[in-house]
C-alpha cells in the first residue's frame, strides 16, 4: 500500500522518471568523481525542475564501486510475537555507532525502503563511514507492518515499551517494560552495540523531533530535508525517552509528513536520502 501513487499526482510518473534521471547523474558522479552532493540539495543546486536536466550527460559509470571496502553483516535478533525475525543490518566496523530503525509503527512503514537505500548508498560509496559503524534496522514491527497497525500483534504500542523513567505500565504500553520481543531485541541491540546516536524513522508528523542531547544533530538533519525542527516532548516510556532522556544519547525521531505512504522509495529517497546521509556523517562532540 506504501507504493500506492495517488490519484492527484497527476505528473507523478514523469516526475518520477526525471528522479531516477537524477539519481543516475548524481550516482555517476558519485562514482567517478567522489562528489559529496546527492538527492534533495543536488536537485536545489542545480534546476527546480528534473526534467530539464541535460540527459547528454547520463553516461554509464565506467568503474564499479568496490563493495569489499565495507564489511556489511546481517543477522537476526529476535523474532516478533507471531515468529517474524528481526533483521539487523551492520555496516562498517569504524568505533563511531549510528543506529537507525524504522517501521516500529507497523501503519508508518515509509521508512523501511529508505533505510534499504541508505544500506545500498553507503555500500556503494564507503567513504561515508569512515570511522562508523552503521547498524540498521529496518523493520522492528513486521507483524504490525503486515496487519497495517500501529500496535504489534499483541495491541501494544512498542515506541511505549521501554524502560525510560516516565514509563507508564498499561496493557497499550505493555504491562511491563520490555514486555514484547520486539522491544526487547531493540533493547539488546542498544545494548551490544551501544550508538552514539540513534535516528528513528516515524509518521505523519512532518518535522525532526528530538530527545536528549540531540538538538544539533536535528538541525543539521533538517538543513538537508524539507522538515523543520519540532520538540514534541517525550512520551511515557518510548524509545526516545529511554535513549535520549534516561540514557542521554542524543535520539531523533525523523517524523515524515502523512503522504509518504504513497511516495515511491526513489521520491522518498529525493526528499530525504540526504538527511540520513547527514547523520551517518555527524559525530557527536561529546563523544569524539
Ligand atoms: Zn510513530
């Protein structure tokens, strides 16, 4: 249903088109030329309109990355209440750790497929962790995400299961903290790899939240994405709380506006491909 285009996107599929035109010039020159401006800011760079970008220059790449730079290891942490895995991505082996996941909301699934072309780009151009390791994961509700709900498929809201100090104890929060194995495999994976920032991706609130000492990070974030900073304030017990709040790592919650739904991951990536990039890219002062 993500995918879905919508009716009132009437230029959606020539729009599209001219986006992966730009993705193909901005990876040629990604390969070729080690350039560093990609998606969103390139197309503010160079043209406000895609579509009159001169096609002459779209030439194959003549190398091929060399995707042996970056070690990438994939494993399972957990398995969700009805026996899904939780897959974690780990990129790069560099002593900086940036977490990121996304879809902890089952009906907010739009970050899945940007977190998939953040593993593909950083691959492809290892430069962009030098000195990290990027873990991902990019679906920690699978069965919230199949059933399209929020909840998992105990009905509990897993962004309020975590042991922070403002955690509420509620059959909806879990009735106690870590009480789904979902949580509890974000939980291990916070504690084995212990980030140095951590983003995670939500719906439909359009703007780069903030827990914990993380106020700079959302506005480098949101200098290199259509979303402006908002402090939402800390719900009980969700993962922002306990991360940024309880344990102090600085914590963004990326919030994309409600029609990312219906964007494909080639649009998604143009609008906000550069703000995740951004953050692979940051270190936090106090922790260098
Ligand atoms: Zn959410």
């Amino acid at each position: 249903m993500r995918h879905q285009v919508s009716n009132d996107q009437a230029s959606f599929a020539a729009l599209a088109a001219a986006t992966l035109a730009l993705m193909a010039v901005t990876a040629f020159l990604l390969t070729t030329s080690g350039a560093t401006t990609r998606g969103w800011v390139q197309q503010k760079q160079t043209d406000s309109s895609p579509a009159s970008l001169d096609k002459s220059t779209i030439t194959e790449p003549t190398t091929t990355p060399d995707v042996s730079k970056v070690a990438s290891v994939e494993t399972i942490v957990g398995h969700s209440v009805e026996g899904r895995p939780l897959v974690c991505r780990t990129i790069g082996d560099g002593e900086y750790v940036v977490l990121m996941m996304a879809s902890i909301h089952g009906n907010e699934a739009a970050g899945t497929p940007l977190l998939n072309d953040l593993a593909k780009q950083v691959v492809e151009t290892p430069d962009l962790l030098t000195g990290v390791t990027l873990v991902l994961l990019p679906v920690v509700n699978p069965d919230g995400v199949e059933s399209g709900q929020r909840y998992n498929a105990r009905g509990v809201d897993l962004n309020r299961n975590f042991p922070a100090e403002n955690r509420q104890n509620s059959s909806r929060y879990g009735l106690n903290a870590l009480s789904e194995p979902e949580s509890l495999a974000i939980y291990q994976v916070i504690n084995d790899t212990l980030p140095n920032h951590i983003v995670t991706l939500h719906e439909p609130l359009q703007c780069v939240d903030y827990d914990g000492p993380a106020k700079e990070l959302a506005a480098v974030m949101s200098e290199f994405c259509p979303l402006p900073v908002k402090k939402l304030g800390s719900r009980p017990g969700s993962l922002g709380s306990y991360t940024g709040v309880t344990l102090g790592i600085p914590t963004i919650t990326f919030e994309l506006p409600g029609n990312a739904a219906t964007q494909s991951p080639e649009l998604l990536w143009r609008f906000y491909g550069e703000a995740l990039i951004q953050a692979v890219l940051y270190r936090h002062p106090t922790s260098e």
